[in-house]
C-alpha cells in the first residue's frame, strides 16, 4: 500500500523550547486543512495537468491549473515533472463566500531538479520565484484564466522564530480559515519523507489531539446473542499499529444527545471511520463522561488512524505541556541565540576575506 510520503511534524514538549534556540526555524500557523502533494506536468497535448496527492492515498486530476515557467512571456509553458507541497483549507470571505485555497509551504523538485537535500529557505525561494511568483503575473496579466481556476493558489507565510508572537497577535486574528496551533520547521535542514524530527507541531492543551479509528461496541438486547442497535453503544478509540493492526487505546467521552447528534439515523456507518479527538479532562469531570477524549471532527482525508510511535508522542506532549505564554517567553533567548549565530557568520565570512 502507498503511504503518503510528505514531511510529518512531530509533537512539541518542553526540551524543544531549547531546539528553537539552538538552530534557525521558521514559523508558521498550523492552518486546519487537508495535506496534499501536488504533482504538477503536462500532457501529450502539452496541456497542463495537476495531480494531487492526499494522506488517505488518493490521486485527483485537476484541470485548468496552469503554474507557467518564468522564462515564457506568453503563460504557454507550463511546469513539468515539479513537486509542491501544500494543504487545502477553506477561507471564509467578507461577503459570507467560502473559497477552496492551496496553501503552498515547500518545494520537493522543480523541473526534475531535486530540492529535497537542500535547505529550506532555499526551497522556498525555489517555489516563489519559479511557481507562485510566473503563476501570480500570470493571473494579473490574463484574469480571465482566474476564473476558470477550480481553487487559488497561495504561498503560506513563514517567520523567523523570534516573531512568533507576531503569528499569535496578528496573522491568526486574520485568517479567514481554521487554525489549531503552529509549525516549525528547521531552515536548515532537508526535507524528509516521514516523520522528521526537525518539523514540529505545537497546540494549546484543549488542542492537541490524535487521530483514532471508531469501533462500535453495542450492548446486547433481550434477544441472546443479538445486540441493540438503537442503544447508544460504547465507542472505542483504536491507535493503529502498523498494516491492517489495530488495538484499543480508550473510549470516546461522548453525551447521550453528542451521540444522537453524531450518529443520526445510521450509526453504523461511523464504524471504522477516522475521527480526530482532544483531550480535554476538564470537560469530562464537568459532564460526567468516562473518557477525557472528545470527539472533534471526522478524518476522512486519512487511510489510518495515528501510529502507535505518533500517539507516543502526543500523550508525552500531553503531559509536558507547553504553554502559549511559555513560547512568548522564550522570544529574547530565540532571538539572542539567532543574533549570536549571525554574529558567528560574519566573524567567519570576514577571516575568510
């Protein structure tokens, strides 16, 4: 079975609040979308074509996408054997309208020239001056081809790490989708396929969450042998533990109207669906609820549950929980040790004259 290749974060706990001072990272808001490649080329027509690539291991065909190369003046040469890296969210207008945007955060190969062993400002110059920036002018020169784009494309602003509190105060009060926390990712590291150590994932407390596969548990009726499929059942969290294994973790912390509400008339099609849970103990004491887990919304761009090693780490971060107010705090030190390392660079350019 395919799996999808793109870089996975892994979760933030205390010790790396030492790792963003130690290197250079970028840091971005955590938007609340779905993840996918895009494969972008052309066909024998020499017509552009986009293939996108979700977590679930789904391929999608998009048409009238066109992503220029730069040296064309007429917008007629279009990217061949490129691959971007991006999510989908959806981005509610001032006027109520919901738009589909592509929200492009790196660049894997342009032209069949391999990036991923570079850096990361390097790569993002890569996709800003050879995809979005042509991809921009074109649409300024030729707006008509925006009209009959199935979604628009926009580069997803990173910052140094040591104005994060910028990312708090002013670029999530404004976006226009969701958002459930941040990303960093090392500037100097490659891109890796997997889980990489060098992207790490931060949520507030409420937000952290793990991504199960349901299994309905119905309790029996008066008839032997036979269950009651109209009594709400026990819900049980399975984490994934690699191929087709799976093994129960908890229960969903779930009111009998949450259940009503979640399972309408055919409950059991929520059966070995994915569902994404937070942790919330504060909740589950007010209402009296058996799990801390609560239900946030259905995952139904992925294949699988988290892994084992994933859950692992969410729970550690659960438990080595760090605070919004803790990253603010720690913005001189990123920031000195950031200006430290310059420092050290130009010492270092100057004895080489």
């Amino acid at each position: 079975m395919i799996r999808f290749p793109g870089a996975q974060p892994v979760s933030f706990y205390e010790h790396q609040l030492k790792e963003l001072q130690k290197e250079d990272y970028y840091v971005a808001e955590k938007s609340d979308g779905v993840r996918c490649l895009a494969l972008l080329t052309v066909n024998e027509a020499k017509e552009p074509e986009v293939y996108l690539f979700d977590r679930k291991s789904n391929f999608h065909l998009v048409n009238n996408l066109r992503f220029p190369i730069p040296q064309d003046p007429s917008f007629r040469k279009c990217h061949k054997d490129t691959i971007i890296d991006g999510e989908f969210v959806f981005d509610k207008e001032e006027d109520g309208r919901i738009r589909l945007r592509f929200l492009l955060f790196d660049c894997l190969v342009v032209e069949k020239q391999v990036l991923t062993s570079r850096d990361l400002m390097k790569r993002l110059g890569y996709l800003q001056k050879e995809i979005i920036d042509p991809h921009y002018t074109m649409l300024r020169k030729q707006p008509k081809l925006g009209q009959l784009q199935p979604f628009s494309v926009k580069f997803k602003e990173q910052q140094f790490t040591y104005h994060l509190d910028q990312v708090f105060n002013e670029i999530i009060p404004k976006l226009k989708h969701g958002n459930d926390g941040l990303i960093f990712t090392s500037v100097s590291a490659p891109y890796l396929y997997g889980t990489s150590q060098k992207m790490i994932k931060w949520k507030p407390a409420n937000e952290n969450s793990i991504d199960f596969k349901v299994a309905l548990q119905f309790p029996g009726s008066s008839i032997p042998g036979v269950c009651d499929y109209k009594a709400k059942p026990r819900i049980d969290l399975l984490v994934w533990k690699g191929g087709s294994d799976y093994a129960r973790f908890d229960e969903l912390g779930i009111t009998d109207e949450e259940w009503r509400e979640l399972s309408g008339k055919k409950p059991m099609l929520l059966n070995n669906r994915i569902i994404e849970c937070n942790f919330d103990p504060e909740i589950q004491s007010k209402l009296g609820l058996k799990s801390p887990w609560r239900f946030m919304r259905f995952r139904d761009d992925k294949l699988d549950g988290n892994h084992q090693s994933t859950v692992d780490n969410v729970m550690r971060s659960i438990r080595d929980a760090v605070s919004k107010e803790q990253l603010i705090n720690t913005i001189p030190a990123i920031r000195k040790a950031w200006e430290e390392r310059r420092e050290k660079e130009r010492k270092e350019r100057k004895e080489k004259g």
